[in-house]
C-alpha cells in the first residue's frame, strides 16, 4: 500500500470538491491511479484520458513528484507511482 | 447601439494625428501596402515610431509621440478588442503594450485606426472622438476637472458628463499625472497597457484620456472564407476541442493557480527571489480556488472573447477592507504582492494591487520595488526613519502601512517618491550595493517569471527592446512538444529542434526558440489578436491567423509575406534601440540571476558559460551582428528595410554587411 498526496488544482475541484487530500492506493501507475479516482470522482478519466487513444488529453497535465524530488509533467500514463509521492492534477 | 451608418473595409488604415501644443488634429489615410507589410496595430505602431521619434528625442518633451493603434482584425470576432500602444519609454528604449477590452473596436467604428498625439497641451485636455455626418471626428477638451482623479473617478466622471454607454475611455490615473516610473494606460476600470511608460508619457503632454464612439461597420473581403477560418481558431478556444493544456485552467480559473504549482518547480520568486519556493499551504490562499469561492462577483471578457476568466470582478464583502471592489486578478498580483513579499493575506493582496489600478500604478513595478525595498531594510540599508516609520519586513507585518504606501508613491510623497522611481533608479539613489536586490533589465521590473529553470524566459527577458514584457514570446512553460511534429516545422520553414529546446535548463536551441516565438507573437498583436490563444500550436504555425488576415483584407499575401511582417516589427524594435545607443552589453539578466544559484534547487545561476551562447544562438538566428547586436545590412534589405540602413550610416552606426 502506498501513500500519496494529491493535489487537485482549478477546475478539477469542481469533481473533487476539495484541494488537495491524502490517498492510500496499490495503483502501480498514474494511469491506474487516475481510473481508480474515476470511481470516487465520476468525469475523472473523461478529464485526463483520451477514450480513444487511451493517453494524457493533450489539454489536461499531471505532475509527479517521488518524495524529495521536484515534480516532473507526466506525458507518458503509464509513469510509476511509489510511496509518498505527490500527484497534482490540471 | 446606434445602427451602422457607413461600412469601412480592412485593407486601408486611417491615422488620426493630434497635436496638443497646437490644439490641432488632422485625420489621414496610411499608405495601403503598409497593411500588407506591417499588417496593424504593433507592426504599423513600429514603424511610426521609428519615423516620427528620432534618436535623442526627450521621452517627457512634446516631440515624443504616443500612438495607439488597431488594426485589421481589429473590430472583428477575432481581435478581441487588443490594441496596441507605443512612444518612446521615458528610459530611452521602445516602449509598447498591449491591452484588451473594448476601445480598439469603438475606435475602428469611428474611423480612426491609429492616433498619433504629439506636443504638450497648456492645460490637462481630454481627446474626444465620434464620427459624425458632418465630418468632424475630434475635439480636445477641458479636462481640469478630472485632473487628480482616480481612474475608477475619471471613468465615471467621463460616463456621466458624455451620457453614452457605448463610449470607451482610455486614461490615466495620478501616477501617470506626476511622471511616476512605468505608469500604464488604463481603461474598463482593470485593463492596463504599456508599461514601459506610456502612462508616464501620456501624463508629461497634459493628456487624461481619451473617449471614442463610433457608429461605423467593420466588412471582411471575403466573408464565407473568414468564417471558415473563424470556425477552425474557435473550435481550437473550446474547452472541448482544445488541444491546449492551459485553455480549462485559464478559461475557468486563471493564472493565480500557478502560486499552487511553482514552489515546489523552483519557479515562484519569494522574498525577493531569495527563494524560489514557498510554504504551500501559503501558496493554496492566494489561489484561485479561495479567489473564486470567496470574492468574485463576475466574469468579464475581452471584445468577443469566448474565455470569462480574464477579467473576473471581484469584491470583499466585509471585515477590514469590506466593501473594496476590484478586478483582474491574474498571473502577476500572487507574485508581486504574494511570495515575492511574502503575504498570504489574499484581501491585502487584493487591496494593494487594486490601489494600484486605481492610482494609475503598474503593479510590477510596485511589487518589485517594494520588494528591493524590504530586502534593503532586511540589510539595514534603509530604517524605519526613511520609510516614514514603516516596518518595511517581509511577511507584510504592517498591513496598514502598506496599504497606505500605495498612494504615496502615486504622490510621490515621503518615501513613496523613493519608490516611484522603480527599483533600478532608487538603488541609485540608496547605493550601497542595492543594485544587486534590483530585479530589473534595461531599468524595467521583472514580471514574475522564473528564469535559472527556464533558459528561454531568461534570454526573451534579457533582449527585450522594451524590457520584460512575457507577452513578447508567450508561453513561458514547456506546453507539450508533441503538438506540433518535425515534419510540420519543416513544412513551416522552421529549423528547430523541440526536444532540446523544451529541456529548461539547456542553453541549446534556445536563441532560434525565442526566435520564433518573438516573431509569432509580434504577428498576432499586429493583426491584432490575444497571445493567449496561440498556444496549441505552440504560435509556430500561424496558418489560421493568415486565413483570417487574407480574408478579413482581401490581401493575397502568401505565408511567408505574412511571417515575414513579423521579423520586420521585430527589426523595427532592434533598430529603434540600436538608434538610442542599446548594444549586445544591455541585453542582461538581473544581476541577482547572473551571480546567484537557486537554494535548495541546484538550478545554477546563469553565469556567462550558459548565457552568452543562448544570446549567440539567438543574434545569429535573427541575421544581427553577435558583437554589437545591431541588425546586418543583409537582414535590412532581405526584409526591405533599406531606409534604416540608410539612416544608421546616416548617424554613423556600423551595421555589418
């Protein structure tokens, strides 16, 4: 089980209704963790996912970043998530 | 609105010139081929200035000329009612800005494409112009009765005593009346322009504002093909067809959600940008999200704007600063009066950067001089005694002393005449070594916008004509580079290699990036359009743009005429400079990104190893010598503009060949 910060950033908290929150997930990647806050968040995948191609909208972005490290933009889904990290979401 | 008496079309532009020491104004026709060379509004803007305000001409004396223009597109869905205003900066190099709102349409309606205003009136006078069926289209007024007021005041003073809804202002508030550094042109209450000194102009000739209201219609060459075009740009702005990443962030919410992503990128200057990162839970209260929740009273946009987040109206309901009203709070404000002074008190923030609307003040320049002037005390190199008792801290300890500061600079009164001078000529007067909290390029404040994590922004800073002006090579972030292949920029003509010129920190690719994007976004403010819609292209390829133009002008320019306007404002700036005596050693970062690593980020300071090739790169891109900056002969001619080769052997400038 792996610990996270999400941070949901502008209109994505029109879904979450909240800043930001602490999440325990087994998803191994941002991909999973995404579907994952679709079932809590109904429009969650609609938001970030392309349902065609099955990658990032090209207007949506997502930063990681592992503990202690500066975020990086997520381009590739797929993206390992480990415990502790942080995940904001645009 | 009254219905339309005439139908003008969009191939000529008409200049209105307006002359305040004589009292006279004088209505003419610009040359037709000038829209196809300069297009509009920034790009006939440059080359008026270059003509009529020769080298050495005194910035606050009555041969100094404020223009301001339309353009083409002006007046049309797509102009988004930007114009363009430009003189010569009280600093001595070009001074433009853009602003939006709805006065570059009234003014195409009445007739008047470009005024010109040169001279000193004897008395403050405002500028109206209505076209009329008996031809008469301007009269200067008495405007002594406004002198002094608030922009907010002037506005409602002019609404009052014109009784026309439809009439649009632009003015100044008393920042601008006493000559205050870097004081814009206002208008819409919120929306402000040229920042370079405009204001500061305007003020020094005696001009309060200007009023128009126009009944004309604006006809496109060729309709079906506009509205082609206009279909394929507006499904590119809807939030669901968009491929731009920043289109659902900015058209809801706005910029202030980039205080939420900084700090921990390194990028949000704190303390003066001693730091580059800052307490987050600070950070999320100043956001947008509180913004919205707690404040905002409506949105607002631009002339035929699909986006209503730019120009939200905002409004604090009760407690100490119950009642204030304001608007336009976006990029800048969490910056300036946020991190940089280290304030998460959103309504202080929101109570600062509205006097600073109020009182005609740019909040740059404000938020960058009071921050030199914290980092100072910080270093006792000023005392509560010099800042009139103030506690000049970071952290915003005295509220009510900075809150009162504001209009003091306006004034210039006490401390605040120290303050009004901006920070570069202040350090002057402080000494000391103040210089190095200075965060300024060619006397300008910076603007908020990293620059050791993002080598493009350091170098666009570094070389622009008219200091730091984002707008001049928008976006500053990495949008993702895939949204346009190898194989399109080739078919573009653009030799770039995107991957290495996304990498921040990698000085390669970054002088023929900026390259671009300068001349890209040269030619959306000339047509005139927003800089804020090019981005799903990355503004690199500007094909709709020259689909609309061909078809709002009836001009068959072909692609690379049109790109090619863009390099020929870009020169025109550059040749302008070159004139005054700007060289290769003024292109600079602040000495504090020059000389200092970014703590607890590792990103190196930009020492000359990763900033002279950048600016190598970038000369050599545009065709101007590497030594001196100053364009080549060859560029000159390749772009016709052989009469400013002409005048630099004239003057005794060396251009190579």
């Amino acid at each position: 089980m792996k610990q996270l910060e999400l941070r949901y950033v502008a209109h994505v908290t029109t879904l979450t209704h909240c800043l930001l929150e602490s999440h325990q997930t087994t998803a191994p990647s941002i991909h999973a963790l995404v579907d994952e806050l679709d079932s809590r968040y109904p429009g969650f995948r609609d938001m970030f996912v392309n349902p065609r191609t099955e990658t990032l909208n090209l207007n949506a972005m997502i930063y990681y970043a592992a503990p202690g490290e500066v975020p990086l933009s997520v381009i590739d889904l797929d993206h390992p998530i480990g415990d502790g990290g942080t995940v904001t979401f645009w | 609105m009254a219905a339309a008496t005439t139908v003008r079309d969009n191939r000529t532009q008409t200049i209105l010139w307006v002359d305040l020491s004589e009292g006279s104004t004088r209505l003419e026709t610009l040359p037709e081929a000038w829209t196809a060379k300069y297009l509009g509004s920034r790009g006939v803007n440059a080359r008026l200035l270059f003509d009529h305000v020769p080298a050495g001409t005194d910035p606050l004396g009555p041969d100094n000329v404020l223009f301001f223009g339309t353009g083409p597109l002006d007046g049309l869905p797509v102009g988004m009612g930007r114009i363009s205003i430009a003189c010569k900066s009280p600093r001595g190099t070009v001074a433009e800005g853009s602003c939006g709102g709805f006065f570059g349409p009234e003014m195409r309606r009445a007739g008047v494409d470009y005024i010109a205003i040169r001279g000193q009136a004897d008395h403050p006078v405002y500028l109206y112009i209505q076209d009329s069926a008996s031809g008469e289209v301007a009269e200067l007024r008495d405007a002594r009765h406004l002198w002094g007021l608030k922009t907010d005041e002037t506005d409602a003073a002019l609404r009052r005593e014109l009784a026309d809804p439809d009439v649009q202002f632009r003015y100044i508030g008393p920042a601008a009346e006493n000559l205050v550094h870097a004081s814009p042109i206002f208008g819409n209450l919120h929306n402000s322009g040229g920042r370079a000194g405009c204001g500061q102009v305007m003020g020094s000739k005696g001009l309060k504002a200007i009023a128009v209201r126009g009944t004309q219609g604006i006809r496109v060459a060729d309709y079906d093909a506009f509205v082609d075009a206009y279909k394929v740009l507006r499904q590119r702005l809807d939030l669901a067809t968009s491929r731009d990443m920043w289109t659902p962030v900015w058209s809801t919410y706005g910029a202030p959600v980039l205080a939420r992503l900084f700090p921990d990128l390194g990028n949000l200057m704190t303390r003066n940008a001693q730091q580059m990162t800052w307490d987050y839970d600070k950070a999320m209260r100043i956001s947008s999200e509180p913004y919205l929740d707690s404040y905002v009273t409506k949105a607002k946009a631009c002339y035929c704007c699909p986006w209503p987040a730019c120009q939200k109206l905002h409004k604090i309901d009760s407690g100490k600063y119950g009642g204030f009203k304001g608007g336009n709070y976006w990029a800048a404000q969490p910056v300036v009066f946020g991190s940089l002074i280290d304030n998460d008190d959103l309504e202080l923030l929101l109570v600062l950067s509205g006097l600073c609307n109020q009182y005609g003040l740019d909040v740059f320049h404000v938020g960058y001089t009071l921050a030199w002037a914290m980092e100072c005390f910080e270093h006792g190199l000023l005392t509560t005694t010099d800042a009139d008792g103030l506690e000049l801290r970071f952290g915003c300890t005295d509220k009510d002393g900075l809150v009162d500061l504001i209009p003091k600079i306006a004034r210039r009164e006490g401390f605040g005449g120290l303050l009004a001078l901006g920070c570069a000529e202040a350090a002057k007067v402080v000494g000391q070594g103040s210089e190095r909290f200075c965060l300024a390029v060619k006397g300008q404040e910076l603007e908020g916008i990293p620059q050791r994590n993002l080598y493009m922004v350091a170098l666009g800073i570094a070389v622009s004509e008219v200091g730091p002006d984002h707008t001049r090579w928008y976006p500053p972030y990495p949008c993702n580079p895939s949204l346009i292949s190898p194989e399109e920029l080739a078919e573009l003509g653009i030799d770039l290699d995107l991957r290495l010129a996304f990498q921040g920190r990698n000085p390669e690719q970054k002088g023929k990036l900026l390259r671009w994007f300068t001349i890209s976004r040269a030619i959306v403010e000339s047509l005139p359009s927003c800089v804020f819609l090019v981005r799903d292209t990355l503004g690199l390829d500007l094909r709709p743009w020259w689909k609309l133009f061909r078809a709002a002008t009836g001009f068959d320019l072909d692609y690379r005429e049109f790109v090619a306007a863009g390099e020929r404002l870009m020169n025109l700036d550059r040749a302008f400079n070159v004139r005054e005596g700007y060289r290769r050693a003024d292109d600079r970062p602040p000495v504090r990104m020059a000389t200092e690593d970014v703590p607890g980020f590792g990103y190196p300071r930009l020492a000359p190893e990763r900033f002279e090739p950048m600016l190598d790169e970038y000369y050599e891109a545009n065709g101007w010598s590497v030594t001196t900056s100053i364009p080549t002969r060859r560029k000159l001619a390749e772009l016709g503009l052989d009469d400013v080769a002409a005048e630099f052997a004239a003057l005794g400038i060396e251009a190579e060949p």
